[in-house]
C-alpha cells in the first residue's frame, strides 16, 4: 500500500494571506490562475502513479486540486470533511481525532491512495505513519509553516509499517 499526501494548490485566500481557518468567506475558496497551474504541474507529476482512489477534503481547493490529478487516474475520489484543515477554537485534541479517523479508513481501505488535504492534515497524517508520538511531533515541528502548496510526500507500507520515502517536495513547480 502506497499513499501519496499532497497539500492543494493555492487559493484565492492563499494569495490574499487570508486565514482559511475561520468559517468566514475565505474559508472555501477556489484556486487562483497560479493555482491551477500548480494543480496541472502536480497532477503531470504523479500521471504514472498506481493509484486506487483519491480521498479528498470537502473544501473547494482541495477538491479542484485532486480532480486535476485525477484526469490521469480516472478513480473514485472520496470526499470527506475530517480531512478539512483545523478550525479556529477547535480544540487540538479533537482535531487530530477527527485526522485519526479519517487515517484509519484510509488503511482500512488497503489501496494505493493519493490524499490531497491541507497543510495542518498532511503534516497530521505523515505523523500518523511514524507509529511513534515523539518521531510524529519531530516531522510537525519540522515541517509546519513548509509544507507550501501542492508538496508532495510519498509513503510506503510495508509488513504492517510504514515507511515515509519522501517529505514535501515540490519539484514539480521548479519549471
């Protein structure tokens, strides 16, 4: 089982520096023109992935960013709102609860997957598959406030652990 984590391309909230977090009109905009390009660039790059499905936040840029990516797989693509980024208020226990969840049927499913989410869910998530608290906060600390739009993480299951490949990259936006 492979997954792949990707950050959604930039928004218009993204570009204006506008918190997303709060429920207001900023909370669930589209991509911005860059954006786009960001989401073709990232869907080019992962074109020859085996890839079984695609779980996706509810929120639009997430969802416009993995249906790019998937004009080249053609799979189902499930949306769930635990993949949305934190809230504001939202207590941080419930909040990676809410990731936990939505991880364990990710396993549960045994597909190769690409997850395209936010930055605060990524990082979440690539914690998760460290098996470890200490090493999972070490790869949080490291990487919040990096992992920009569209980066890429590769993980790869095997013998019941994972083993993470990759972290953030964005070498498709290097052209």
């Amino acid at each position: 089982m492979n997954l792949i984590i990707v950050r959604h391309a930039e928004s218009i909230a993204n570009s204006k520096k506008m918190s997303q977090a709060n429920r207001d009109e900023w909370a669930d905009t589209s991509l911005t023109e860059k954006g786009l390009i960001q989401a073709r660039a990232v869907a080019q790059r992962l074109k020859d992935e085996d890839i079984e499905i695609i779980f996706c936040s509810t929120l639009k840029r997430a969802k416009e960013t993995a249906q790019e990516i998937n004009k080249f797989h053609n799979v189902e693509i499930k949306y769930d709102s635990r993949l949305i980024d934190d809230i504001n208020d939202e207590p941080l226990e419930e909040f990676i609860s809410r990731c936990s969840e939505s991880f364990k049927e990710i396993e549960k499913s045994g597909k190769n997957a690409i997850i395209v989410a936010h930055g605060s869910v990524c990082l979440t998530l690539l914690a998760f598959t460290t098996g470890s608290k200490d090493e999972g906060e070490k790869i949080i600390r490291k990487y919040t406030g990096r992992y920009d739009n569209t980066c890429v993480s590769f993980v790869e299951k095997v013998s019941n652990k994972y083993q993470i490949k990759l972290i953030g990259c964005r070498k498709h936006l290097e052209n």
